[in-house]
C-alpha cells in the first residue's frame, strides 16, 4: 500500500469514528477547572456524582477560601485559568460580577427559584445559609428566661452576658448577622444587642457549640451548625427570627473560560435536579423547592436595602465593639 493510500485510509478512518460518536452520543473528551469554597464533603459529594454523570470530562478542583478564590479570579482576569467558580457566597459572586471576572449564562433545565438569581444573570445560588438562634432551654428554664422568638427580643436586658456570636470581624457569620442586624434595625439595635454579648468568637459554628455544651444560653449562628447541635442534644432548639439575616450561595461561569463548554456543562447539572439531590444533605434552605431541611415558606429572607462597604463596616464595628 502506497504512502498516499494509507493516509487516505487514515482519513477515512478517523472520519468514521466522529461520525460514530454523533450517532451513539459519544461526547468528546474535554476538560474543566473549578475553584471552590465549599467543605470536603461536600466537594467529594459533587465531584464524585457529576463525574459519574460526564465521565468524559477531565475535571480539576481548586479548593480555597471565598476571599482568596475571589482575588485570585481577579487577579486572573485576561488570562482566565478557571471555568467555574461556585459554592462562593452573594457577596464575593457580586464582587466577581463588578469586577468583570463571570460572565452571564443561565443553565439549561435550572430549578432555581428566581429569588436566588442574580437579575443580570451573572450568577445563580444553590442554596440560602440564613441565621438562627440556638438556644439552650434546660438553661433557659434553670435562670427563668423568656424563649426568644425574633431577633428584637435579643436586646431585652433579661438577656444581658447571655449570648454568643462570631465577631464580624473574623467571620463570615459574624459579619452577616451584624451587616443584616444593622440594616433591619439601625446602628442603636447594634450597640444594644452589643450590652447583651457574653463573647465574640472567631468561628461561625461555635456559639452554636457553645449552646450545646451549656456555656451560654443562646447563640447567633448558621442554619446547618444549629441542627447539627439539634440533632445531638434535645436541650438545643433553633429559632428562625421574622426576617432571616442570610447568604445565597452559588456559583457563576468564569468570562473567558478557557473550557467554556465544559463549564456550562458543569452549571447545567449542578443546578438541575441531578445537582440539587447530591446537595441536599448538607445544605439547610434548598435555591429549588423541595430542596433542603428548611422550608422556604418557614422564612423570609432579607434582601438588604442599603449598599454596604464589608472592608468599611468591619472598620467601623471593630472601632467600636473590639477591646
């Protein structure tokens, strides 16, 4: 067989092969990056389930912190290494939106709630973190208090040296509840709950530990670190106040994606049905009815009325409530 036979052969041969997998639905191999901020377990969950579904995507994980994950994007911009940001908070999606780093795509077969969208189309949440309160009612019982039921009650002075929450200053929680607190109710709710702190922490989920080991009475917290604690000791109950101070959590495509297509893949599932049900364990209020330990109609989440500088709130709360 001649030279020029067998590269026509080859040809014809590689032909057949592209014609074969249009025809039985073989997608072609591809690759996609991701940068994350969700937990391990989470991310194992995801990463485990959507491979299964797309085994013919490559994907790599960048797992790093939201402030990080969000200068580093940034930082990239140009020159783009990631696909897919996702399981960032509203915030830094809204930062990443400004900055120009996503672009706008709406994932096909979404069952978002439209609550949960950036109006723009920017980015799309897959679930609400919202805040609640632990609170300890053997010790509510033994020092004779009241059970709050919204977030007003917590500046009664039958409630003073018996809370716990985390300083917004170290904490995402911390700086939610307060940011939140300071937009429903005004600066004076702040320096009143302030006379009713037992201690500021550095992590979001310890107040709501504390209340479980019987340290203090009640404690400002996340939706999926209270019931947790509910579910390990019956002394515990969370209650959701009338407004929820919350954060959306979700993701956004990359502008510029250096593997766009598999990007939109990924968006497509992870915020379909088949995403939401690998999520559900972990997450307290589900971006899709039907999805999540809370339900939607249990709360009424806070859209915050007033822009808001986090570096400049910060700033300020610290001037006047660290020691």
């Amino acid at each position: 067989m001649t030279m020029r036979r067998r590269i026509a052969r080859r040809a014809m041969l590689a032909a057949a092969v592209v014609t074969m997998a249009g025809i039985t639905g073989v997608a072609e191999a591809g690759e996609l990056v991701l940068y994350t901020a969700s937990n391990s377990e989470i991310e194992k969950d995801v990463m485990t389930a959507f491979q299964a579904a797309h085994p013919e995507i490559t994907v790599t994980s960048t797992n790093m912190s939201t402030g990080p994950i969000t200068e580093k994007a940034i930082a990239e911009m140009g020159n783009p290494q990631a696909d897919v940001i996702w399981m960032v908070n509203n915030f830094a999606l809204q930062q990443l939106k400004e900055a120009g780093a996503l672009q706008p795509y709406e994932p096909k077969n979404s069952v978002v709630d439209t609550a949960f969208k950036d109006p723009d189309g920017f980015w799309i949440g897959h679930n609400g973190t919202i805040m609640a309160m632990a609170v300890n009612k053997k010790l509510l019982a033994e020092k004779h208090l009241p059970m709050p039921v919204d977030w007003v009650d917590l500046i009664k002075p039958a409630y003073k040296g018996q809370i716990t929450v985390a300083a917004p200053t170290k904490s995402g929680t911390g700086f939610t509840i307060f940011s939140n607190m300071e937009d429903m109710f005004g600066d004076n709710f702040v320096d009143n709950l302030h006379q009713n702190i037992f201690q500021y922490n550095s992590s979001g989920s310890a107040a709501a530990r504390q209340v479980s080991g019987g340290e203090t009475v009640i404690g400002l917290s996340y939706d999926t670190a209270i019931m947790q604690q509910v579910s390990a000791n019956s002394d515990v109950e969370m209650v959701i106040g009338r407004l929820s101070p919350n954060i959306i959590e979700g993701g956004g495509l990359v502008a510029g994606a250096p593997h766009e297509a598999e990007g939109k893949v990924f968006m497509d599932w992870l915020f379909s049905d088949a995403g939401m049900k690998v999520l559900e364990p972990s997450i307290g209020l589900g971006a899709a009815p039907g999805y999540g330990k809370i339900d939607q109609k249990q709360v009424y989440l806070w859209e915050m009325r007033r822009p808001i500088d986090a570096e400049d709130f910060k700033r300020d709360w610290a001037k006047k409530y660290e020691q």
